[in-house]
C-alpha cells in the first residue's frame, strides 16, 4: 500500500525475508502515524488487546504473523527466550498451543482471530511427535502469509460482489445516483487492504457502473473509528464523504429525502462489516450497528448490507444469543483520545511524533458506564451478506442459507 506525505493506510507490516511484523499505531491515528514492532505472541495479545491494531481480519492476520516471528526467534534464529522445551516435540507443541489460546482471549467477540488460531492448533495437532518443530513451523508460516494474502484478494472480490448487487438493487448501470452510511472502519486499516464495507465503497467509488456521490460514515463512539479511521481513509482517497455523530442518522436519512441535493443524494445503502456472523445470519458488529438496522428497516427506499469475508463466518453458533460481547474499559467512554489544537489554524496538528497525542476527560468523574465494544443485529434486519463467493440474499422461507457457502 502506498504512502502519501507521511501517512499511510498500511495497518500491517510483515517482512516475509527477516520474518518481522511491525503494526500501525492506530490508537495515534490520524495525526501521527508510528509503527510498532511486534516480536511475540504476547506483544501481539497487547497490540490487539489494546486496539493499536483493530478490526476482526486485521487483529486475526497480526495474532498469526505474531505466532510466526515468535517462532522463527525460537526455531530459526535459535534465541529461545520463551522457554520453549525445543528437544522434546511433544512438550513443544503443548506450550505452543498454551501459548495460543492466550492470544485468542485478547478480544473475544471477532471469530477470525479464533477461527485462524484454532487452524494453526489442528496445524499442531497434525504433527505426529517424530515430526519437527521446523517443520511445523514451516507450515505455520505458510498459513500466515497465505490468510493475509487470501485476504486481500477476497476484500476485492467483496468490493466487486457489493457493486453488483447495488446496480442490480437500483435498476441497472448508471441508474440512480445515490449516497452510503457505513459504521466504524472496515477498511484498509481492518484488514489486509481495501477493506470490506469500506472495500465495497472503494470499489463503487472507482467503478464507471456506479453512481455513488457521497458516503457518510459516523463518528462511532465511544472510540471514533468513523471519525479517526474511516474519514482518514476517505480524505486520503478522495472520496466525498461527510461525517455525522451516531446521533444523526435518522435525521440526515429524512433531510437528504427532503432537499434533493445532487452532490448527496439520498442513502440507499447502510453497509456495515462484521466480527461474527453467526449460522442463521446473527451479526456481531460494532456498537451502533444495531440501530442503523432498525433505522433501515422504517426506511424502505434502504438497503441494510454486512459485508464479511468467510473467515468471520461462525458456523458453530446457531444464533446471535451465543455471541460473547466483549466490554471495554469505562475509561474509552468518558475520556477521548485527541491530537493538539494549533492555537493560528485553529484545526488539529499533524504531528511529527505521537507524544502530543492525549487523551482528554469528557465524562463526569465517578459516573458509572456500560461499554460493550459491540452489538448483535437480529438476521432478520439485514438484506443481503455479501462474501467474496456470493452475496446471500433470504430465500422465501425469510432465512439466509450460510451453510451452503461451506
Ligand atoms: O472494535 P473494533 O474496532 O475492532 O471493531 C471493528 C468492527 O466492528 C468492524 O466492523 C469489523 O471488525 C469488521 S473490520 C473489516
């Protein structure tokens, strides 16, 4: 991914030659951009856990890349600081996936940071004790790079899965100019590059079949990915967008009916992505995704779309009501993270290091907070999943069929 007068939108560095991973700091996004060495499974639990790196197929490709340059340090460059018993194979491959399942506790409610560990740990298992830990750790970096290259491939095939299915929803090519919310960031920095609901809307941007004009993204609260992330990305596309609050859909929705502007048309498409889609359609999503669905569904000139590659698919979940939703630190929701106001432009610095970047108090001290990172909106909400194979629409029993994706 290219970078552009110091910024850049590359979420994930791994150096497939020296094997080390370095990862954005999205916690100082967008007015400083650093980059973080990732050397263990444990600075990779942090980096996650603290949402330097966030999105569901993002933290998924850095848990793994982080197994890997832990590896390599022990097996390859042979400096064991982990304590790994590397002369006894068996004894190995028990630590290793100890060591595993840590990583997939730093954030509970993604299913592809599971889904790819659980996938290195049969990886493991399918190495018989005569095997080696070189060899498996030969196929454990296979699996890396392959789920990060897969990746970005199927964000394309969804951004062109999505185009197709908004032209087919509006009545053929170049029919009916219009304008897309989206929630949170879905986009390059999410994942491996493009993106997901943020692909679909690159992709509709760059597509001469499509008449997009406007995207709105919200701010997202309480940890502003809309307003720090998704609009960093827009701005550095070009892409004309406006950001609202959370607070402002439904009103925005009636107001661009109303006006009739042909820069922003009217919303024709909520799209959405996803941390978990459960067997009958059930999606996790984060906070505020449930709402947009509600708003859509008293809308009928709006599609609701989730956009998702399989990995975030959850095929051992019949429904949403077995999501664990992950809670977050009060502390996200009464303070906000800012960059510093320069005193003549009077607009946020962009600065040359993150030491300026802070955080400043917005909530009463003492207040109690209730803070789950996500929510669940019922399948029945939602029109169509759009995958990188397909997109699902409900068939006439009312009911999306996922299994048949498997
Ligand atoms: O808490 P976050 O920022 O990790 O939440 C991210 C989302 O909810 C995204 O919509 C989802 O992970 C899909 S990212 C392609």
């Amino acid at each position: 991914m290219s970078s552009q007068a110091g910024k850049t939108l590359q979420a994930i560095k791994f150096d497939r030659e020296q094997v080390t991973l370095q990862i954005l700091d999205q916690l100082l996004l967008p007015y400083n951009s650093q980059y973080i060495d990732v050397s263990t499974i444990s600075t990779g639990y942090d980096v996650i856990k603290s949402m330097q790196v966030r999105g569901a197929p993002a933290i998924a490709i850095v848990g793994c890349f982080s197994i890997i340059v832990e590896l390599h340090t022990a097996i390859v460059a042979k400096q064991n600081d982990f304590q790994y018993t590397l002369n006894d194979f068996a004894v190995f491959k028990t630590q290793l996936v100890a060591r595993i399942h840590y990583l997939i506790s730093s954030r509970p409610t993604a299913v592809n940071l599971s889904n790819a560990c659980n996938e290195i740990i049969a990886l493991v298992e399918s190495h018989s004790n005569s095997s080696s830990a070189a060899a498996l750790y030969a196929a454990i970096y296979s699996y890396g790079v392959q789920l990060y290259d897969d990746d970005l491939a199927n964000n394309f095939r969804i951004g062109a899965n999505g185009v197709a299915y908004m032209n087919q929803i509006l009545g053929g090519e170049n029919a009916t100019p219009y304008s897309i919310m989206t929630v949170c960031n879905t986009g390059a920095l999410a994942t491996s590059g493009h993106g997901t609901a943020l692909g679909i809307i690159r992709s509709a941007w760059r597509s001469p079949s499509s008449d997009l004009k406007h995207v709105f993204p919200l701010e997202t609260r309480p940890y502003n990915q809309g307003a720090r992330l998704t609009a960093y990305e827009l701005v550095y596309e070009n892409i004309a967008a406006t950001l609202i609050t959370d607070s402002m859909a439904s009103y925005l929705i009636h107001t661009l009916k109303q006006q009739q502007d042909a820069a922003k048309p009217p919303i024709r498409f909520i799209i959405v992505g996803a941390d978990r889609i459960v067997r009958n359609g059930d999606t996790a999503n984060k906070i505020g995704t449930f709402q947009l669905a509600t708003i859509a569904e008293h809308n009928p000139d709006i599609r609701f779309i989730v956009a998702a590659p399989k990995t975030t698919i959850d095929l051992k979940m019949a429904s949403g009501a077995e999501i664990v939703i992950e809670q977050r630190p009060g502390a996200e929701l009464t303070q906000v993270t800012g960059g510093v106001i320069d005193p003549v432009t009077s607009s946020v610095r962009v600065l040359e290091t993150g030491a300026e970047i802070g955080k400043v108090g917005v909530g009463a001290p003492g207040i109690s907070v209730w803070n789950p990172a996500f929510d669940v909106t019922p399948y029945q909400l939602i029109d169509a999943i759009v995958t990188e194979d397909k997109v699902v629409v409900k068939g006439p029993d009312g009911k999306f069929d996922l299994v048949g994706l498997f």
